[in-house]
C-alpha cells in the first residue's frame, strides 16, 4: 500500500470490494418490528488527491456503494460519496447521500498508520452533522451516526455502523450494519 501512503488510515480501502454476508438490523415496516436482512455487498473506493482546501490538503476516496437482499434484482442501499483523509489535522472523514434524501458527514480522529479508526455525526451539528429531506424528518429522523473500520490487511476490511432515529411507529431505533468485504480487483 506504499503507492497510497498519502491517504493515511484509508489506504487499504483502496479498490472493488464484494462479500454476501452483511447483516442489517432495522425496522420493518410490514412486520412492525425489529427484523435482520442478510445482504450482499458491492463497493468501489477510487482514489483521487490531493484536493486543495485553502492551507488543508486532502486524500479522498470517491466511493459507490450498493447492497442486495437474497434473491432480489435491485438493491435495497445505495450510497455515493467520499472518504476524506486530512493527515495534517489526523482526521478521517465520511461523506455520503442515500436515494431516500439524506446527507451525511461524519468524521473522526486518526493516525496515518491506524488499521482502524471511528466516525461520528450527529443531527443539528454544523460540524459532522445529518440532514434528511422534509418527509423523513416526521416518521423517522436520524439522530446520530456511528461507523468503526478495520483493515484487516490488503485483501478485507470490516465495518460495524449504527445509526440511531426516532421512528413514528417503532419509538427509538438503532439500526446496525455489519460486513466484512474481500477484494475482487
């Protein structure tokens, strides 16, 4: 990984990404309960940099991600964003929109040589924060966002994310993902 040297702690994120034993754990409507869905995965991670921030100089990861339900033809989660290495301040960061009209930037401390670090948002925040559209903000408005990442060394990598609303129905939900995704490029 010396190639991406300059990208600190998201270097081994670098890459195509796929595994079909991720594990959602969310609200279901239909049942009205908490239920697990077993998914599959596919993320892509580019790199591009250095971006030119006024005196902060970044390392980015500009990233697709999509998830499936056994069985289905479309995905159930989509994400774009990006992954932000500021190694001067030693802070790593997440931006992403879902397709249900939510942005999120999430962010955390770090060190160029951590294998794992941790990212954090939470809403009303000017600084790492969560906004979602109009509709969502009544029947389920995220309140915080939580993602810890390990590189597990230069073929996978593991997350462990929750992320915490107010559902109209379901009353204080925290919904988790989990995957540990391997190489196919």
């Amino acid at each position: 990984m010396t190639e991406y040297s300059e990208w600190g702690p998201l270097a081994g994120l670098v890459g195509e990404w796929e595994r079909d034993n991720g594990l959602d754990i969310s609200w279901h409507n239909v049942e009205g309960e908490l239920a697990e869905t077993k998914f599959r995965e596919k993320v892509s991670m580019k790199a591009f940099g250095p971006v030119a921030n006024g005196t902060q100089s970044l390392y980015g990861l500009d990233y697709r991600m999509a998830a499936w339900r056994a069985g289905e033809e479309n995905p159930f989660h989509t994400e774009v964003g990006y992954w932000l290495w500021d190694g001067a301040a030693g802070e790593v960061m997440r931006c992403f929109v879902v397709p249900r009209g939510s942005v999120l930037i999430a962010g955390g401390g770090a060190n160029a040589s951590d294998t794992s670090f941790s990212l954090e948002a939470t809403v009303g925040s000017e600084v790492y924060g969560i906004l979602s559209n109009k509709y969502l903000a009544e029947p389920a408005r995220t309140k915080k966002f939580t993602c810890t990442v390990t590189v597990e060394g230069p073929d996978s990598w593991a997350y462990d994310e929750e992320t915490t609303y107010d559902h109209a129905i379901g009353g204080t939900v925290a919904h988790t993902d989990v995957n540990r995704l391997r190489r196919v490029e």
